[in-house]
C-alpha cells in the first residue's frame, strides 16, 4: 500500500504525508496519514477527521486509533487521516484560509459539471477524494466530526440519491449497507436534510457525502460532541464507534476491552425515525436562555428556549415545531431575527434513497 510518502506492505505500519497543493511562500500543504496495513486479506476503511479545524475531538479519536491498531489483528486495511485541513487546525477555525472556503463543501461532485476552474480548497478536495477512489480504495469511510455547544455524540446518515450516478435499486441496496453500518457503530442515528435540502446546501461534495453518493461507498458523519475542545467522555465515545464500525467492515474481530469498558455509551432519547434540523429559530433578536439541554427530547409546541432583551424581559418564547429532541446548542448566548437557537434531531418518514433534482 503507498499513499503520498507512506508505504506498507501485509503486517506493516507507516506514517507519512499527502501533498494536497502548494503553498505561495514555499513549500507544501500536506495531509498527516498513517497506513495499517493488516497480515490478513480484507477490506479497506479510512477514517478522516478534523475537515473542519476546530473539530478536535476528531483529530484525537484518530490519533488514539492510529497508536493502537496492530497490523497483526487487522484483516484488510486501515487508512487514518487526523487532519484534512492543516490550515483550519492552524487558525484554530473551521474553514482553512484558501479563500475562506468551507473544505467538507469542497469535495468534487463527478455527478455535476463545473463551470469554472477549481479553487484551491477544492483542489484540496479533489486530492483527497482521488485518494480514497482510486489511489486507495475505500470500501468503506468514517468522517469524524463534531456539533454545536454541548452536542452529543451522534452519526449522521446520508440520503442516497439515484438517477445518472446509479439506479433506484442500486441506491436502495446501498442505503442498507450504510443503514447497517450506522447501526453497527452505534451512536444516535441522525439522518441528514431532505434531499432538495442536501444538495442545496452541497452536502453531497462533504467528506462522507462525495464517499457515499460520488463513489458509493458507504460513509457516515461521526459528529462526537461539541467544538474546540476534548472531553474525555466524547473521545472514549468516537473511539468506540469508531472501533464498532470495523468489526462491522470486517476489519477487526472484536472492539478491544478497554475500549469497550471506557465507552460512556450514547442513547437517543426517542424511539421513531429522526432527520438532522437547523432550529427553531428565534424571530426576535435578544439574549437566548436555553430551556432544553442537549440529549433531551420534546414534543410539538415545547418551549425549547427563552429570548430576552439586554434589561432581561422576555420577548420571546420559542418553541419546537415537530417532536424530536436537542442535538446541542447555537454557539454564543446571541440570536439575531431567524437565527436556530439549537440543532435538533425531528421526526422523519421520509425515504432514505431519492432522486437527484432533475433526474426523476
């Protein structure tokens, strides 16, 4: 196995680096990898994190990961990324300084045809997807991140949408494989935004979301907790979930002891179906009292928060427009007019394979 300037072969472990593009005072941005490269014949999974730099609990699952994976247990092999924007994890802020792009935006989408030349965000993102497509071949990925302020952990599952890239019988045969992984990692299920949604805001060009409907391989959104720092609990979590997802692959046999034992374990906090939400939203802007702590459910019509003025009079009672039950909160204690007071997970019926705009 070589990927940049590592290199393995059966029983082996590299670190190495991925040039990703270059740098105008000199130089080369580059992607940290580690290579696992198993004594036994299987498949190949990778796990990237920190795509957004201030998603750190990501970056340490990885680390974890990386230090303790034998080739020797291992059948197939294991690709880690740490990192996927160096340049975020630098500024210590989501997006990298290459034009200020969104890089989990950024990822090609081999299904839309571009009508300008590649930024350098995205020609980070081609880079990367060529990685796991072709220069290592992904059977399966995991994508880890983190929420909102005081996020559980939780997986995100995308949609798959059919038409030119695959048909509705593919999409559905794919949906279970990614249905089964999500289940077998065992975090709260949250599936993404309505597909009009999805695409509208380019999720299909994410990390997990380029894996799974570019390539079609199945992929998942880890989200471990909340940004720019490490809790204990959220990485013993991701670590697990992480572990869980390769027994699933096939690549390990089992989820080691400690592992196991050190996993707080997660549990949604409903029974029905849930889709990922943005809100609700305050209409009033103010100072944002929270009456829903993240992991708990509501009904319809709940108070979900408060919003006051500055002298502290409530203005605003803001409350939920479906069932479902808080994912974590909006950053900062601030609401403008129509900003989400939180990240929710809501009932969904909806169906997990749909057609790509335009292609019915």
């Amino acid at each position: 196995m070589e990927l940049g300037t590592a290199t393995t072969t059966p029983g082996e472990r590299a670190t190495g680096w991925l040039p990703v593009t270059e740098m105008p005072t000199g130089g080369t941005e580059r992607l940290p990898v580690v290579l696992v490269d198993g004594a036994a014949d299987g498949p190949t999974v990778w796990v990237t994190a920190n795509v957004h730099g201030n998603e750190v609990v990501g970056l340490a699952v990885a680390q974890d990961l990386a230090a303790a994976l034998d080739p020797a247990d291992v059948s197939g092999r294991v690709v880690v990324v740490p990192t996927a924007n160096p340049a975020g994890l630098r500024r210590k802020a989501r997006r990298s300084y290459y034009g200020d792009e969104d890089p989990n935006r950024k990822l090609p989408d081999p299904h839309d045809e571009a009508t300008e030349p590649p930024s350098v965000q995205e020609l980070v993102g081609e880079r990367l997807y060529e990685a796991f497509t072709e220069t290592v071949p992904a059977d399966y990925l995991l994508d880890l991140h983190t929420a909102g302020a005081g996020a559980i952990p939780f997986t995100i599952r995308d949609r798959v949408l059919y038409g030119a890239a695959r048909t509705e019988d593919d999409a559905r045969l794919l949906a279970g494989d990614v249905a089964a992984l999500a289940e077998a990692v065992g975090l709260p299920v949250v599936t993404e935004y309505p597909p009009e949604e999805y695409t509208g805001k380019s999720l299909q060009r994410s990390v997990a979301g380029a894996a799974l409907n570019g390539a079609g391989v199945p992929a998942l959104t880890l989200e471990l907790g909340e940004h720019r720092h490490v809790r204990p609990d959220h990485r013993a979590a991701g670590l697990a979930a992480v572990y869980r997802g390769l027994v699933h692959a096939g690549v390990l046999d089992a989820v080691p002891a400690e592992v196991a034992e050190a996993d707080p374990g997660v549990e949604a906090p409903v029974e029905y179906p849930v889709r990922r939400f943005r809100g609700p939203r305050a209409e009033r802007a103010g100072v944002v009292r929270h009456l829903v702590e993240p992991g708990a459910a509501f009904a319809e019509g709940d108070a979900v928060a408060e919003v006051r003025t500055v002298h502290g009079e409530v203005t605003e009672t803001v409350t939920a427009e479906r069932d479902g039950y808080v994912l974590g909160h909006a950053e900062g204690a601030l609401a403008y007019e129509n900003d989400p007071v939180c990240s929710a997970a809501v009932r969904d019926d909806g169906d997990l394979v749909a057609p790509r705009e335009g292609e019915e």
